[in-house]
DNA sequence: GCCGTTTTCGGCCCGACTGTTTTCAGTCG
C-alpha cells in the first residue's frame, strides 16, 4: 500500500475522531502522523511490517498498529466503528471553508445533512439557518463552496514556475515604489515547494495606503481587493492570488518569518519558544514573564533570540530542522552559483527548439565549465528519434564544436531509453564512442514494481551508463510517480557509481526532494540537470537546485559542483 | 495520540477573522 493511502486513512479517521468530538491533540497527531508518512520517502507499509515505523517523527505504538491493520486487512477497526455513526460522506462535509467538524456534526444531528448533496439542499431550501451560528453569509458561503468544490474538487495550487516568476515580477515592481522600504517574498514560494496556492508579499511601508494602490494597480491585476492597514489582495490574469501583508519597517522580520512558515515549522518554532518563557507570533517574541515585546527588523534575528542559527527557507518544512539549528547541525546548502555544468539537454537535432551551436554558447554564458548534449535515442519516437549513424555524425560536430569553443567543455552525449527489459537502445560500440550517458524510461510505465526496479537497476549496472534520468516519471501535479524501490535503486546506484539526476524541470523535480535525500544517505551520487529543450529553460536549474535544498543536501554530495577535472574523474566510464 | 536538556504524566502555538452575537466559538493560515 503506498503512503499516500495510508496518510490519507489516517487523516480521514482524524476527522472521524473529531467529529466524535476527541481532543483537538488527538486529532491534530493524526494529521501530523499522515502528513509525515506522504512525505516519507521510504515504504511506511515495510516499516510497519518491521515494527520501525515508530520510527518516524509523530508514530507511535497506536498509530503503528492502526497502519499494521490497513495494510493487512485494508481498513482501521476503529474507522469502521466509527463510520458506524458517521457517513463517510459527513468527512466531505468539512472540507467546506468555514465548515468545520463542529459544524460538520451539528448540521448532521439537527438536520440530517451527511454529504455534500444534503448540505446544497439544506442551503437552498433555508433549513440551514435554523441552525446556532449559521444565518444569511453562512447559506451563501455553503452555496458558493459546494459550487467550487462540485467543479473543481479540493483546493487547487499550480506550479511553483507558474507563481514564482509572477511573484518575483510583482515584488520588483513594489520595491519600486518610493514609500517602500523593502518586499520580501514568503510562503510556499519562498521555501521552493513544488506548487503553491497563493503568492504572499511582505512589504515594510510607514504607506500601507499608498502600497495597496499601487499593488492594485499593477499590470498584472486583473482584480483586487479593498486594500487596509494591514495588506492588500489581488487576483492576475491568469488566476494567481497575491497576497500582500503591511509590516512596519521594525517588524518586518517578523511578519516575514511568520508568513514564510511553514504552519508546521512555526508551531514547532513556537513550541521551542514556549519553554524558554518566550511567546512568538508575527507581531514579536513576547517574553512570557515581563510582558517585554522585542521587534525584529530583519527575519535572521527571529532565529538569533531564540538562539537557534539561521534555517534557510526551504528547510522550514516542520522536520528536523528546528533540533539541527539549535545543535549546530545544519547543513551547508547548495547553491546555484555551486554548479558548474549542466548535463542534460537537447537540440534540434532531437526535440529541442535550439541549436548545438545556441545551447553551447548559452552554457558558456552563464559561465559553465561543461555541458553534455544529450539528445534522444533511437526509440524515442515522437519524430524525433536519433538513429546510431545520426548519433555518431553528432558526435563528430560535438567534437568540432569543443575545439572551437573556449573555455568550456563540450560532452558529446545521448539520454537514452531504457527498454522493458533494462537495456539501453544503443549498442554498446556506439555508445562507447560517448563522453556521458543518461538512461531514462520512457515508455511502458504500468509494469510491476519489480519489474520497473529490475529494469532501472538492470541500466545501473550497465558499464556504459553514468547516469538515470528523472528516476520516477513523475509529472507534478499530471502523473503519479511509477512504481519503483528507490531505496533498491539508490543501493545500486551507489555500488555501480552510476549517478542519479534531480531533473530540474519544474514539471518533474525528479527525483523529489525526500527520493533525493534516500539516494545521498545511500551513498549515491547526485547530478542537478535542467533537461532542457532550449536555451531559456537552461534557467530550470534554479528548481533543481531547490528540490536538493530542500533534500538538505551540500555542494560536496552533487557531482556537478565540481570543476571538469573532478568531474571527469567522477564519470564510470572514468573509472573502468 | 505523542513525547521528554523541566517530564513516562501532563503538557501539547498564536492571532486574526467571521458571523452571529451581546461575549464568543469555530475556523483558518
């Protein structure tokens, strides 16, 4: 069973047990368990067979049990009871904004209401205002969200690279603006997440009307709101929400901290000030005792008070990082500036939009020491495949082009396919006259994972591939990963020297953040490549670079940091 | 239900907003 569905078992009997009306602790460890076992990398439903699952942050012996039982008999006895007594249906109920289990409960004992159905009827007729604390916005709002929710389902988020540069352009502009003393950028967006909901800004004003005009008046708004003291809201063209929140210059530490979050990140945050006699929330650190209230100017000197050092956005995710910054433990991140190559990119002569020549002269301008061509392979189909004579010609004009081009290296290459039954699409002689080479899958996704470990595996230990593409052919947001043991694959990896990539294309990010931090604690070694298809996505490197931020990994764990040199010594075909 | 540089029991983040209400519970981020 994969995590996902357990995660999701979990928090549904959560919001079962709230609606029985349990302590908010109990429910809240529910959704704490499920939110930490979707992001476990490894299978939960193999740490639970082992009796490890306690391992994990927030599992304990009840809760292990409760996944021994789903995972053996499909369900949780305790659900069941408790779907006894409430509709499953109810647990929709609340995914209503401003419906709660409360609510949720009482709508189902006065009226009878238990789906979404009901609820719609109940609006509609105006049976729902007979019930305490529900009047006029309350039927509208029902009305409204059941609308949304029949439409779109659960709330929707985008890409990060749909709203990050949307948000950059607009916190640019802002910063613009003469009554504006600084505009940070917070949210999920700062911390690199794979999608977002919104784009929350944060400017430091003594104008907050003045601001609120502006940001409503910007180009990209295609609506907005009544902008107050406290922040203004739009809407762009394209349907992203920007939130901006007001901060006095002497708070602005603050509010960008707390809009930063993440919500798992400042409750542990807040736990940890709570035992030293310190209230934190985004208007200060309140010291609990004398009622002292410090401000802080820049967000560092929220971590500084609370004697922690400096965590990086894209670690604020509620994990470890809390423990790691207090004991000196945090890792170096890498950064974009640490990457020295890209290798992993196409031309024209497969399914790209620009020339060998294009692609060559942009990596040199951004001030690369190498980068591998590495179009597709004979079976790639789509039109666009590479036959070996037309590979091997490439290889040629690869070569000429090095000699001509200074200081940088050309990597005559190929992204090869990796066929069902493990084997790459070339033969070996033409794959020996390579300088690198990328196996990816790209065809037959829906076998077993044995079978897709198997294969993948079977490429790793080929003598001739240096690297797996995209390890999981994930599409965020479109196509589920397939099925395959990263962990058996990281061990094989790491034992063949074969490295694995962190596909920098937004729409991929693959491996993801908790497959890449498996792969290096296996020992593995990683490469940040772009897959780029032309010159401007050579850019995507920036989503790479986050996804192994937030894998807490360092320059030192990614092979593409180093110099040529180094770096050609690194290559398995180097090493043979 | 989880967890431990105070703890194996007794704690478990903070504030704003909303709608309906004369003082607040519920919900949200």
């Amino acid at each position: 069973m994969r995590n996902t569905e357990i995660a999701a078992a979990l928090s549904e009997l959560g919001t079962l047990y709230e609606l029985d009306g349990a302590v908010r602790y109990r429910v809240n460890a529910y959704r704490e368990a499920a939110r930490v076992i979707r992001d476990s990398p490894v299978s939960v439903e193999e740490l639970a067979r082992e009796g490890r699952a306690t391992e994990l942050p927030g599992v304990g012996k009840t809760l292990e049990e409760k996944i021994l039982a789903l995972v053996d008999t499909g369900s949780i006895p305790a659900a069941d009871k408790l779907k006894e007594r409430f509709p499953v249906s109810l647990v929709e109920v609340t995914q209503v904004p401003g419906i709660g289990a409360r609510t949720a409960r009482r709508l189902h004992e006065e009226l009878g209401i238990s789906g979404l159905e009901q609820l719609k009827e109940a609006a509609e007729s105006g049976r729902l205002r007979g019930v305490r604390g529900m009047g006029q916005r309350a039927e509208e709002n029902v009305l409204a969200a059941v609308d949304r929710l029949e439409r779109e389902g659960v709330a929707e988020r985008q890409l990060l690279s749909q709203v990050l540069p949307v948000a950059e352009e607009v916190a640019d502009r802002l910063r613009e603006h003469p009554a504006v003393a600084d505009v940070m950028l917070a949210g999920s967006a700062r911390r690199m997440a794979e999608t977002c909901k919104d784009v929350d800004l944060i400017a430091a004003t003594t104008d907050p009307e003045a601001v609120g005009a502006a940001l409503a008046a910007d180009p990209l708004a295609a609506t907005a709101g009544a902008g107050g003291d406290a922040g203004a809201r739009m809407m762009t063209h394209n349907g992203i929400t920007v939130e901006l929140r007001i901060a006095k210059p002497e708070e602005f530490g603050n509010l960008v901290q707390h809009f930063t979050g993440s919500a798992e990140h400042n409750v542990k945050l807040r736990e940890r000030a709570v035992g030293r006699g310190l209230s934190v929330s985004e208007h200060g650190i309140k010291d609990t005792d004398s009622g002292e209230v410090t401000l802080c100017a820049a967000e560092e000197e929220v971590y500084e008070r609370l004697e922690l050092a400096y965590i990086e956005p894209e670690l604020r995710e509620g994990g470890a990082e809390i423990k790691a910054a207090a004991n000196g433990k945090l890792p170096k991140l890498v950064t974009r500036e640490d990457i020295r190559g890209d290798l992993h990119c196409h031309t024209t002569l497969s399914d790209g939009h620009n020339t060998l020549e294009e692609m060559a002269e942009a990596a040199r301008e951004r001030g690369y020491s190498y980068l591998a061509i590495t179009d597709h392979s004979a079976t790639h189909g789509f039109g666009n495949d590479v036959q070996p004579d037309a590979l091997l010609a490439r290889v040629e004009e690869v070569r000429a082009l090095d000699r001509k081009i200074n200081g940088m290296k050309l990597l005559a290459g190929t992204e090869t396919n990796i066929l069902p039954d493990g084997s790459p699409d070339y033969e070996d002689d033409v794959l020996g006259e390579l300088d690198w080479v990328i196996a990816s899958v790209h065809t037959s996704f829906r076998i077993s994972e044995k079978a897709m470990t198997d294969r993948v595996v079977a490429a790793i230990e080929h003598p001739l591939v240096d690297c797996i593409g995209h390890l999981t052919g994930r599409m965020i947001l479109r196509r589920r990963p397939y099925d395959i043991d990263v962990e058996r694959v990281a061990e094989a990896a790491a034992a063949n020297g074969t490295m694995l990539e962190i596909n920098g294309n937004p729409n991929r990010r693959d491996m993801s953040e908790q497959n890449a931090r498996l792969a290096a604690d296996a020992g593995a070694t990683i490469v940040i490549n772009t897959d780029a298809h032309r010159v401007g996505t050579m850019e995507n490197i920036r989503y790479g670079v986050a996804t192994a931020r937030r894998a807490w990994l360092t320059a030192d764990q990614i092979a593409n940091t180093r110099g040529w040199r180094t770096f050609a010594r690194l290559r398995k075909r180097a090493r043979a």
